[in-house]
C-alpha cells in the first residue's frame, strides 16, 4: 500500500465517522471555526492531509484519536474497508457508547455498502446516547409553569 494509498484510508475512516455523527462537511467547518470547504478540501485531498487536521477533526467529533488510530492501524490489518468500519464500532462500544440495535454481523454475503450504511446508523445512535448522557438532567429541556420549553434549568 502505497502513502497515498494510506492517506486515502484515513480520509475515508474520517468521512465516515463524521457521517456516523451525523454532521455535514458544512456543519464540521462550522464547528471547527474554519473557512467554507475547509474539511472538503482536507478529506478530497485538495489540502495536504496533516496530523493537525486529523486531531482538530475528531475533537470536533469528540472521538478519541487512539480509537481511531487502533482502528486504521490494528495489529492484524484487514483487507477491507468494511472490516476497518466495523472495527471502529466494535471499539466504539468498548468505551461504553451504547450497543447497535439492528447490527448484523459481517459476512461474505453482506453489500459492503449495506454494511456501511448500517455501521453509520449505529454510531450515530451511539453517539446521541453518549450526548444524552453527558447533558445529564440539568441540562435537558423543561416545560416551565406556563407551558413553555426552556433549556436548562427551571427559573422560578
């Protein structure tokens, strides 16, 4: 596999646990505080593909760099990238965010873009349960006496 090759790999690792999150090239710029096309330019190999962008990326999508690393470089190298993807969700899970409700397991038979598909779904699900979590019950939404949502807390 050639550096380009892997810096490919990567990109697409990175793409799909930003879709996973279920955030836009758009909405990513935005969150990193970055010029519009920014992160199109960084996953389509526009911009050269730096370490920096890589970290500033999954802080942005509050995913550990050494899960994500693991993954794009276990031990026993898949061959594919449908194994890489389900290597992350398997890690993913490991760190306590939540279990895939409708996760087959890989086989042979299995559409690899089917397998993709359904490896987003439950990242994203993960994801929105780990943000649950972490908001805790002060932060979650509350009708006040006059029927009106508010966030945070209840002011009397």
């Amino acid at each position: 596999m050639t550096i380009d090759d892997e810096v490919r790999r990567a990109t697409k690792l990175l793409e799909t646990v930003m879709q996973a999150a279920g955030m836009t090239r758009k909405d990513l710029d935005q969150k990193l505080g970055a010029g519009p096309g920014y992160v199109s330019q960084v996953l389509t190999g526009r911009m050269e593909l730096k370490f920096r962008h890589i970290l500033a990326i999954l802080r942005a999508l509050e995913v550990e760099p050494s899960v994500f690393f693991q993954t794009l470089y276990p031990e026993d190298r898949p061959s594919s990238d449908a194994v890489v993807m389900e290597e992350f969700l398997r890690r993913f899970q490991k760190l306590g965010f939540g279990q895939p409700k409708t996760m087959p397991p890989a086989s042979p038979g299995v559409d690899p873009q089917e397998l993709e598909r359904l490896i987003q779904n439950a990242v994203r699900a993960a994801l929105s349960e780990q943000t649950a979590r972490q908001a805790g019950p002060a932060e979650a939404e509350e009708t006040s006496r006059e029927g009106r949502t508010i966030r945070g807390r209840t002011r009397e």
